[in-house]
C-alpha cells in the first residue's frame, strides 16, 4: 500500500506592499477602528478608546464596521484610512 502525502501550504507569498513607518507617540493622533461587526468587538473597542484616550493622548477616534463580515473593507472605508494616523482592525463573535 503506498501513502501520499500533499502540504497545503501555499509557499512563500509575494509581497504586495510595505509596511507604514511606526509612530512615534499616538499623543495628539486619529486612530481608525474597523470592525468586522461581530457582537464581540463593541466592548473591546469601547475598553481600547478609553485607555488610548486616557494613556496615549489619542485625539480622536473613528469607528466604522464593514458591512460583511468575512468581506474586505468597504470602498468608501477604504477611502477613509488615509486620513487617520493609525488603523486598528478587530473581529469577534
């Protein structure tokens, strides 16, 4: 009897872009939240505003939820990220 054995990896990906430069300090700063819109993600990001709020000196802070859970970003929030500082991104269920 002979056994094959397949690797579903995909392999090495191609890079598609580069990472942001880091900030120096988010004192002062907009910081975007995209969340996937599972119930878990309000309280973690309503708990995240606070301390970056109190610790950090955020400035502002957007909150937007895609409109499909297991989707990319909507368009018009994609659109959006240009004008915040930093992004942070979140799912839940």
């Amino acid at each position: 009897m002979t056994f094959r054995v397949l690797d579903p990896t995909a392999g090495e990906a191609a890079t598609t872009g580069q990472l942001a430069p880091r900030l120096d300090t988010l004192e002062g700063k907009t910081v975007g939240f995209i969340s996937n819109g599972k119930e878990g993600t309000k309280g973690f990001f309503t708990h995240l505003e606070k301390m970056l709020r109190e610790e950090y000196g955020v400035a502002n802070v957007v909150s937007r939820t895609k409109s499909n859970y297991s989707a990319p970003a909507d368009a018009h929030i994609v659109a959006e990220i240009g004008q915040w500082d930093a992004v942070i991104t979140g799912l839940g269920d």
